[in-house]
C-alpha cells in the first residue's frame, strides 16, 4: 500500500513537471527534433557564439584606440548583446527539450514499475482469504492447546502442599560458658584451650563472688535509720 502511494505521488509530480515544461516550451516547433539532431544544433550554435565573443573582443580593442571610447564599446556591447540573444534563445529551447525527454522517460519508467508491483501483488479478496484463514488457524491452535492442557490437568494428581518443618529448639542461654571439649584434632591445643577456658571461668566466678561481698559490706555499712519519736502521753481526766 505504501509503495503504491509513493509510486502515485512521483506520477503527480512528474504530470506537474511534464505541464511546466510543455508550458514553458509552447514557441518551440511543432516537429520537436530527435536528442542527436539537438546535440548537432548545440555544438553549432556555441561555435557562433564563440565568434560573435571573438568579433565583440576585436570591436573593443579597436574602440581603444578611438577618441570617443565609451560611445564606441557601447555600440560595440550592443551589437554584442543582439547577435547573442537569439543564439542563447535557442540554446535555452534544446536545453528545455533534453529535460523534458528526461522527464518523459522517468514517468515512464514509474509507470512501469506501478504496473509491476500491481501484477505481482495479490487483490484486495485474496488478501481477505488469506487473512481470515490465518485467524482461523491461530483460533484452532489455541483451542487444541487449551484442550491439552485439560488433559493434562485431569491426567495429573493433585499435588499437596508440602507440610512446612518444624524449627529446631535452640539450646538454654548460659550464665557462664562450659568449658570447652577436650576431644581435639590436636592435643596440645586442646588442653590449652581447655585450659583458658577454665582460667575464665574461674575468673568470672571469683569476681561473681567479690560483687557479693561488696554489696553485703555496703549494707552493712549504711547508717542505720533513726527510731521514730514515741508520742507523748496523753493527760490523765484528775488533772482538771
């Protein structure tokens, strides 16, 4: 569809282009002469323009030499000027000419090419069946596949959630670490680490124990609170 929108769109421009030049080249006779006559016609009419540039080039240098200069090489310019323009007037019209053979030949080749592309695609009702028929198998393979996958589902156990573990209880905090394992890889560094282990456990105890004593001495220390004052003694009903 693309292509033929821009195949359409060149053969308007080109219709536009042809109009201009057909326009523009109305004066021109009726009988248009072939390329090779024009090439011709062209390498003959520069050759008489070279000498009208010649001549005009002789007219000015003896123009020099007068005592009215200008009035001179402007008669000269003029003479100039009206034996060029019929031969740049022609020169202009098989210009004209080759570009307008040049844009026949590509409206042409467009069309060619419009026509081709037209004879190798299909129409507009083959595209339709082809198109309905790829919809048609796209639904019947979606529907063999939801029906597998019944068939499957129905075939299958039903799996059941697996039953989640149970944490494993961590072990009771400790007051103090117990002594390392004296089972070791090495002996040697068994027993030193046994005994570290016992040198701060024992060190831990003692000072456990020093606490204690300290805060027992504290409290024995401490002032004891004064008694309270004992009320006095309430007078007797004699004394009245």
């Amino acid at each position: 569809m693309h292509r033929r929108i821009a195949a359409a769109a060149g053969c308007a421009v080109l219709w536009m282009a042809l109009a201009n030049l057909g326009t523009t080249s109305a004066n021109a006779a009726t009988a248009q002469p072939t390329p090779e006559q024009d090439a011709a016609r062209r390498a003959a009419l520069q050759d008489q323009r070279a000498r009208v540039l010649a001549q005009y080039t002789e007219k000015r240098g003896e123009c020099l030499k007068r005592f009215f200069v200008n009035d001179c090489l402007d008669a000269a310019r003029k003479q100039e000027r009206a034996a060029l323009a019929p031969i740049d007037q022609e020169l202009q019209d098989i210009a004209m000419r080759g570009r307008l053979r040049a844009a026949e030949e590509e409206l042409r080749r467009v069309q060619a090419n419009i026509a081709d592309a037209q004879a190798g695609q299909p129409d507009r009702a083959t595209l339709e069946r082809q198109s309905a028929q790829r919809e048609a198998d796209l639904a019947q393979r979606e529907r063999q596949a939801a029906e597998h996958a019944a068939q499957a589902a129905a075939q299958s156990p039903v799996a059941r959630p697996a039953k989640p573990p149970s944490p494993e209880p961590s072990p009771p905090t400790r007051l103090f670490p117990a002594p390392a394992s004296p089972q070791a890889a090495n002996p040697a560094q068994s027993a030193a680490e046994a005994a570290r282990a016992r040198a701060e456990f024992e060190a831990k105890q003692k000072a456990y124990v020093q606490k204690q004593a300290e805060q027992a001495r504290q409290l024995a220390e401490k002032p004891a609170a004064p008694p309270l004052p004992v009320p006095p003694a309430s007078a007797s009903p004699t004394s009245r």
